[in-house]
C-alpha cells in the first residue's frame, strides 16, 4: 500500500510540474512607434570593391557591415532577406554615418516617420532622399478598378524610383514615366505618375498571367520608360552608343517590387534598373 501511494504522489508530482507554464521569450524589441527603414546607395559611380561601405552607422549604433549584416554596394541596399526587410530606429532626426576602408566618407541627418520608409543616398556630399514606402499597400491603382477586385493572376505590383543622372554631377533634369507591357493586351501602360529625380511613381498593380496552371505563377513582364516628349528613353549602351531602353523581369505573382533607376544616362557606369523586392 505505501508504494502504491508513493507512486502515486510521484506522479502527481510530475503532472504538476509538467502543467506549469514557461514564457517562451524572443531577443526582439517591439517595433511600437518607431521608424521601420530600409537604406539604398546610388551614387553614380562603380560597383567595385574599392566603392563598398564597409560599415553603416546609425545614430552612432553599427546597423550593418561587412562582418554583419553585409556591405552596402553601390545600386543595392540593406537590410537583407536574411536579416530581416526593415532596420528599426526611434523617429525624429536620424543620423547615417558610412565607413568605408577605415574612414567616414559621409556623415549625414534626415527626419524619419514613424511606419515604413525608403532612404536613398545619392551623394556622398547630399542629404538622404526620404520616400514613404506606402506599406501596408492597401491603396494601390489598379488596371481593373479597386484593388479589392484583384484576380488571383494578377496581384503583383511595382513602383518606379528614379535616381538616374544625366552626367556623373548632374541629376536627370526631365520627369520620367515608367511603362510596362500588358500580358493580356500586349498594350504599354503607365506605373502610376511621371517621376523626377529623387521621386516614385507610386505603387501599381502589374498583371502576371501564368502560364503553369500548378505553379507559383510567374511571368515575363517587358518595361521601358518614356520621357517628357513622349520618347522612348535614350541610355548609354553598355557596348557604346545611345540606344533606346527597354528590358524586362520575372514578376512573381504575390510579390511587391521597387524598381529603382540608377547610374548615369549618357557615359559609364551605364544607367539600369534594379529590383528590390519589398514583399
């Protein structure tokens, strides 16, 4: 009898332990109502490894570098998929130090808002330009009417940003408006409004047909950019010459894309765009 009532206390026992809870914590700060970034560089210059930031200050608080969270390259930015889509810093004015090969080549403040931002620099010698990011995305022009009315072929959307320069110390003068071909008309169609250096079209719904049923659904968007006159963009080819621009990229169906046009539009290093996906 008395070992049939200890194992029975020693089972209570354990059942009680086991039902006790246990906070579960995470090394995370609540985001509340902080700044929520993301850093571009475009300076008009090469992408070589002389030209990378080797270490970006924020506030004096190292944010990213070469031995964290990457280097920021020249038409590129930070952070990336794997740390993370937004660095996070108090709103109000923000100070960006960058360090490049052991010393500070640019040291300047902007004010930041609380929500998602894009800060873009430029110029080693300029302010950053500060563009909101529109998330969560819920007032976005559509093709078709009220986003509400999206199909499941067509929820991809992009925005155009434009930090194109005429010369290596010149920002492009005109607007630019960015163009995309319809998948199903075959018809070129303005992203949102003309864009000035430094501004964004706004963010636009992009139809994606896909042509695999049983499949993520991805297809091949083809885009160019027309200026003031109503032309196709003229750019310096990579081979020499001025061509007029056009490309293209994959468009994923469910994603949120900024394309962003940098370099400079009449010489080296040739002008282009580059996706960033922000969703």
């Amino acid at each position: 009898m008395k070992k049939n009532t200890y194992i029975f206390t020693l089972i209570s026992m354990i059942l009680l332990v086991s039902c006790e809870k246990h906070q579960i914590l995470y090394d995370t700060d609540p985001i509340g109502d902080k700044a929520e970034f993301q850093l571009h560089y475009f300076e008009p210059i090469t992408s070589d490894a002389s030209n990378y930031i080797d270490s970006v200050f924020v506030n004096d608080k190292l944010y990213s570098s070469v031995l964290g969270s990457g280097q920021l390259v020249p038409y590129n930015g930070v952070p990336g998929g794997a740390t993370g889509r937004f660095f996070a810093v108090e709103a109000g004015n923000v100070n960006f130090k960058f360090w490049r090969r052991g010393s500070v080549v640019y040291d300047r403040s902007v004010t930041l808002t609380k929500g998602k931002q894009n800060v873009f620099v430029h110029s080693i010698t300029k302010d950053p330009i500060v563009i909101e990011n529109g998330y969560p995305y819920t007032d976005i022009k559509s093709p078709h009417g009220n986003s509400a009315s999206w199909n499941t072929d067509s929820i991809a959307t992009v925005a155009f940003y434009n930090f194109l320069y005429e010369d290596a110390n010149t920002p492009y003068p005109g607007k630019i408006q960015y163009q995309y071909e319809d998948g199903r008309t075959k018809e070129w169609k303005n992203v949102g409004r003309a864009a000035a250096f430094g501004e964004s079209s706004g963010r636009q719904q992009i139809l994606i047909v896909k042509s695999v049923f049983n499949s993520s659904g991805y297809v091949v968007v083809n885009y160019r950019m027309v200026d003031e006159n109503g032309e196709v963009l003229r750019l310096m080819a990579s081979s020499g010459g001025m061509v007029n621009y056009s490309d293209w990229w994959t468009g994923y169906i469910g994603r949120a894309y900024m394309h962003i046009f940098g370099g400079i539009r009449t010489a080296t290093p040739v002008a282009s765009i580059r996706q960033w996906t922000s969703l």
